[in-house]
C-alpha cells in the first residue's frame, strides 16, 4: 500500500458527518478515584451502540466506500470489537459481512458478531496476525476493511478528538489503549490540528506491549505476546505502515500489568457502575498510575464487551484466567 498519512481535520469533520445518526456522541465524566495527581476523566466509548469505538471507524470507511464498492460484500480481521462495527454496518446497509477472529477472541465478542448476521472465521492467532498484515484472507471476496490502518477508519476515530475538545478545551493528556495505533493516531491526529500541546499517550499490558519498547529504540521491535483477559489490544510487533504515524503522533507510551488492568476495570464497575473490558481500562489503569506533567487527563474507555465469567473474576479480586468464558 502507499505510504499511509494521518488523517486531515478536512477529514475527521467530514467522517462526523457520515457518522451523524450512526454513532453515539458518548459522554464524558470525571473519574470517582482516589489519591490522583491530576484531574482525571473517562470518556465512554464502551456506550457506542456495539459497546465499542470501533463502530465509528468500521462505519465512516464502508460508509465512504459507497455502493459499488460494498456489492460484494465486506470482511474484516478482528479480535472482537472492530467484527461487530463492521457487521453492525453490514446489516445497516444490508450487505454479507465475515470477520476472521483469533482463536482466543472472547465469546461474548463472537456471539454479538453472529447476533449481527456475521459470520465467523476462527484462526489461530498468527494467522489472524498474517490477515491483518496482508489484508486479504483466501475465499473471501468483497471489501476488506481493515481494523487499523485505514485512512477512513482513522478519521471516524478521530471524530473523538472533536467531542474531547468541545467537553474539555483544556485538556492536556489523552490515554488512549492501543492495539494496532488506529485510535491513538486518529485522536491525535485532530488534537495536532485543534489543539497541539496535548499529549496522546498509547496505553498497553505488559504481556503484549510493543509501542514502548520500539518508541525507546527509534524502530519497530518485536515483543513476546501471552493472550490474557485484556484481548482488545496487545501484539507481537507493530504494523509496519502504522510506525511512521505512531512515531511522531504519539508522545509515548505507558505499559500497565495485568493487575492494574483488572484493577480499573473493578474500580469502573464498583464506582461508576460502568463495564469497560481489559482495553477499556487499560487507560484508567494509566491515569491511576500517574503521568508527569499531566493536569488534565481524559481516559479512553475503549470498549466494555467482557465476557460475565472475566467480569465476576474481577469483582472477586482476580485476575482472569484467558481461558474464562
């Protein structure tokens, strides 16, 4: 593929207008947590209708694709939550959609996907990676639209960064959870053009957090990946075409454990009433943690798709086991 850019404000803005009557203008709320350094809030992206941001970018790219484009139907490759934004779509705009998954993607994710009219393609997870590197997956025809490094798919994510800035100009710090860098770029992205001196932060786990290391060496690393309940983001390596972007987008990267994780996430449901998956709270975990230099923070809740077996481990004051369903 050509060199990928960002995404302009020219694009974000017209991206909120395909999404208008699509999405939901999510909202944005001070976080209820002690002993914190700054002043923290959540935005809940886990209140889009499939209970992810990803419908914003699955339904700006099929939306600009058009008709034609769409005749033969749509694929994805997704963990999850990027499957339902683009079946979500399919349905809305009655065409066929299957999503190629890997084989550790939570049940709870698999069955909306079917709910939605999907089909679902289960691979082991290197070569799911594979699909999401070479975009193209053998028998399925039709769109492919990929789960990060779409320029449409960008922009729909970017349209947060517009909400952000109209609930709160001053914001300094953005925590984003990062899986592949299509949040993360798109959100700072629009924050480069309307407000550059924020910070966005790409939040990960440790037990699958390539960003940090690569953004310490200057070049894309590869790490070791263990499968954990945080399925929503998490690697080997980074996408070659998205190392650019990350690069010089992004100011850094802050990498939380496991526990942390399910830390925020029990922390969300017990004071907030609010059910975000390991992603989700990948970036609350950040903010409890501390970033320096930051007065004004807003924490991406990403998702809240968690299986209920995950979700009562947490309440318990556990970590889940991957293989809870």
């Amino acid at each position: 593929m050509s060199e990928l850019q960002p995404p302009t404000i020219d694009e974000i803005r017209a991206a909120r207008e395909r999404l208008e009557g699509v999405i939901v203008r999510t909202p944005l709320i001070r976080l209820n947590a002690d002993g914190l350094d700054a002043e923290v809030w959540i935005k809940l992206e886990n209140l889009q209708p499939i209970g992810s941001f990803k419908l914003r970018g699955a339904a700006s790219a099929m939306r600009l694709a058009g008709a034609d484009a769409l005749r033969g139907g749509v694929y994805t490759a997704s963990a999850g939550n990027m499957a339902q934004g683009v079946a979500w779509s399919a349905r809305e705009l009655g065409v066929p959609c299957t999503v190629v998954v890997p084989d550790h993607a939570p049940a709870t994710k698999l069955a909306a996907v079917e709910r939605l009219g999907g089909t679902v393609v289960k691979v082991p997870f290197d070569r799911w990676w594979q699909v999401v590197e070479e975009r193209s997956y053998p028998g399925l025809d039709g769109l492919f639209v990929h789960p990060v490094s779409d320029p449409a798919v960008m922009a729909g994510n970017g349209t947060i960064a517009l909400e952000l800035l109209e609930d709160l100009p001053d914001v300094d710090t953005v925590l984003v959870p990062f899986g592949g860098g299509g949040l993360s770029s798109g959100i700072a992205a629009g924050l480069a053009a309307l407000r550059p001196e924020a910070r966005v932060f790409g939040c990960e786990v440790e037990t699958a957090a390539p960003l940090a290391p690569s953004l310490a060496a200057g070049s894309p690393q590869t790490v070791d990946y263990t499968p954990s309940f945080v399925d929503g983001i998490g690697s080997r390596s980074l996408l070659p075409e998205m190392w650019p972007l990350v690069s010089t987008l992004l100011a850094g990267s802050r990498v939380v454990s496991l526990e942390q994780a399910a830390d925020a996430v029990r922390l969300l449901a017990e004071r907030h009433r609010v059910i975000a998956e390991g992603a989700g709270g990948a970036s609350v975990a950040a903010a409890l943690a501390g970033v320096p230099g930051a007065r004004k923070v807003v924490c991406i809740v990403s998702g809240g798709n968690l299986d209920a077996a995950r979700l009562c481990a947490i309440l318990d004051g556990r970590v889940p086991d991957v293989r809870l369903r």
